[in-house]
C-alpha cells in the first residue's frame, strides 16, 4: 500500500511539471490537441471537430434553393468514382451544370443540411471579404499597408507588408505549415485560446510581394486587419454581405480562438455543406453577380482567379487556378480534399468534400483527385440524354 501510495505521489508530481512546463514554454495548446483530435481518434483536424470548439454563428434569411436539372441524378456515378469515393472518404460529391444540380450524393451518414469543416476553402471567403472591403471603401487599396491596422506587427518588413500581400499569399511571414506535427505554428493556431496574440508574436521577416508560399497565418492577419477596418466580426460580415443576399439555405458556423469577443480561425473551419459552399463558386463564375445585384466588385473577382505571380500560376488572390485538359478551372481548396471547383466556360460547379485527398506531389501544386472530379463529372454530364 506504502509502495502505490509513493507511485501515485511521484506520478502526480510529474503531472504537475508536464503541465507547468508546457505553461513555461507555451505549448499548453497541446493539451487541447490532444483532448480535441487523438482522444476521437485522429491525428489531425477532422471534418467534424467544430462541435470542440466555440463557435460564431453566420446567419442566413429566406432561403434560395439550387434548381434541379429534369435529368437530376438520373446518371450514376462510374465504379471508378466510386472507388475513389471510398478510398477517398468522401462525404459530399455534387456536380451544378447551369446554375441547376444535376448530381448528389453523400456518404458516411451525411446529407444534403450536414455541416462540416471546410478547412482552407474559408480562404476563398475571406478575399472576397476583402473584395467587399475594398468596394465599400472601408479598405483603400490592396496596396494599403497592414501595419495602418496592425501597428503590433513585428519583424524587419514589417512597414511594407500590404493587405494584397496577405491575400496573394506573399507575406515574408515567419510561419510554419506543417499540419501533422504538434509543434508547428499552424498547429498552435489551430488550438491555442488566444490567436490574436500568436499572431501579432510573429515576425515578418522576409520582404513581402515577391512570391508565393502558401502560408495560412497571411489569412489569419488578414482577418485581423478586416476585422479592424469594418468594425464588425468576420462572421457577421459575411453574414450581411454574403450569405443572406446569396439565399444560403442554412446558418454557416465559424470556429472561435475563445468564446465571446474570440477571432475567427479565418484560415480554416468555415462549417457548412456541399450546396451552400457552392454558392461562392457560383458568384465567382458569375463575376460578383447574384440576381442581377452586383455583390462584388468583377475586377477584384477577376484579379482574384488570375495569378499574381508569374513562376506560380496556380494561385491569385485567395483562389486556386489550374489549366487541365486546354480548360481553365479556378476553385476552392481545403485541407483533406475540400473542393468547390468552377468551369466559367461550361457554366459547371464541382463539390466534393471528404476525409482524405489524393496524392500531391512535389512536382504538381495540385492533388491527382482534383483531376478525378473533375474528369468523372464532365463524363457523367456527357451521359445525358
């Protein structure tokens, strides 16, 4: 008995120094981490992981529902789709021809009304945010310098870093984006209870505007510098400028740093589902149009699907560009293989959302299951009658 009592003692003594040194240098985030993603049994953020955290709610008004094509669901999906569907996971898979669905299905227990997390595709949300900004006059100029915002910000460049820079993906940001390790920056975003402050303890520390590096912290800044020049939380924002006027048939969810007055995680954890995130392609494709109202303005959406940067034609401003098979596509992307995907030449929208993506390369800014939705949705268009 003397012997486990001493066992018990030790092993909270030890407890008490895990818990005090993470405090000590600050990776105290670790334990909600852990609680969050490995104790439901996943070793990174899951499409389902926004009932862990406190979120804010987008609100919507009277619905707008998609129109329905008079062949809808009537072609069936290939096996080869299928086994990608399952290798894959996917939970969502939607094909919109002409502003009208011609196919859906779902999987895994999800509908057509099942929120789930939309990871990176918020970043998309959020330029078109700053599009709106800028045609409101509540930003200047996608020359406009952050700092003007965010006098906080540290590190050698700071006083060049402009909002364009955030959006284009050219910040000089000293960040790290490694999704699987616990250590990383983007991890402590993603769990950490104060996000602000992470992110005004970062440093730009290269010059800003030269090229692209995909960094998710560019997102989060600029949130905080949207945030400071509309006076309004992201949420309600877009709530205002976009989902209502879009008829989003269902309130969207944001996932918080901390209850209350806590910030949008702007770059990831937009929750909502497949017909509803397809909305954004719709008024992308549509050039900022929505029922003849011009929601935002058609040179910013224009900009935003054009590449910024001459030796990386894959990105713009907040969107991803791919020419496949002599077409252009623009779309939106997410961590595990989110997609909204916009053929402006065939009037044609692609949703998929899932729990794995395909394979990525070093050689290829683009996953091969990006070609896959898109070649088995022009197959199965081609099947009508």
């Amino acid at each position: 008995m003397r012997i486990l009592k001493k066992i018990l003692k030790w092993l909270a003594i030890v407890i008490v120094l895990i818990v005090a040194l993470a405090y000590i240098f600050k990776v105290d985030y670790l334990f909600t981490a852990v609680r969050t993603v490995y104790f439901n049994g996943y070793k990174t953020a899951f499409l389902d992981d926004y009932k862990y955290f406190p979120t804010r709610e987008i609100k919507n008004d009277v619905g707008q529902p998609w129109a329905f094509t008079k062949d809808y669901n009537t072609v069936k999906a290939s096996d080869s789709l299928e086994k990608t569907h399952k290798e894959l996971q996917s939970i969502a898979y939607m094909v919109i021809k002409n502003d009208s669905i011609f196919y859906e299905a779902y999987y895994d227990g999800y509908n057509k009304d099942s929120y789930s997390n939309s990871f990176s595709m918020a970043k998309s949300v959020v330029s078109a945010v700053l599009g709106k900004a800028l045609q409101r006059g509540e930003i200047k100029s996608l020359d406009q310098k952050v700092i003007e915002f965010l006098p906080e910000l540290k590190g050698k460049y700071k006083d060049e870093l402009t909002v364009g820079d955030l959006s284009s993906m050219s910040s000089g940001l000293d960040w790290d984006e490694a999704y699987y390790s616990p250590f990383s920056i983007v991890t402590r975003a993603y769990f950490d209870k104060d996000l602000r402050g992470v992110m005004l303890g970062l440093e730009i520390k290269d010059k800003p505007g030269q090229e692209f590096i995909y960094k998710s912290g560019d997102t989060e800044l600029l949130t905080m510098v949207l945030e400071k020049a509309t006076g309004k939380y992201m949420t309600d924002y877009i709530s205002e400028y976009f989902w209502k006027p879009m008829g989003a048939e269902n309130p969207a969810l944001w996932q918080l740093d901390h209850k209350g007055d806590g910030v949008e995680k702007s770059y990831c954890c937009f929750t909502s589902n497949a017909r509803d995130f397809a909305r954004f392609g719709k008024l992308y494709k549509d050039h900022g149009m929505w029922n003849g109202v011009q929601i935002l303005d058609k040179s910013f959406v224009d900009k935003s699907v054009t590449p910024r940067f001459k030796n990386s034609p894959e990105y713009g401003y907040g969107w991803w560009m791919v020419n496949y098979k002599g077409q252009d596509f623009f779309y939106m992307r997410g961590h595990l293989g989110q997609f909204v995907i916009v053929s402006p030449k065939d009037n044609v929208i692609i949703v998929r959302l899932g729990h794995l993506k395909g394979v990525q390369t070093e050689t290829d800014p683009h996953s091969n299951d990006l070609y896959t939705y898109i070649d088995e949705a022009y197959n199965m268009l081609a099947q009508r009658k």
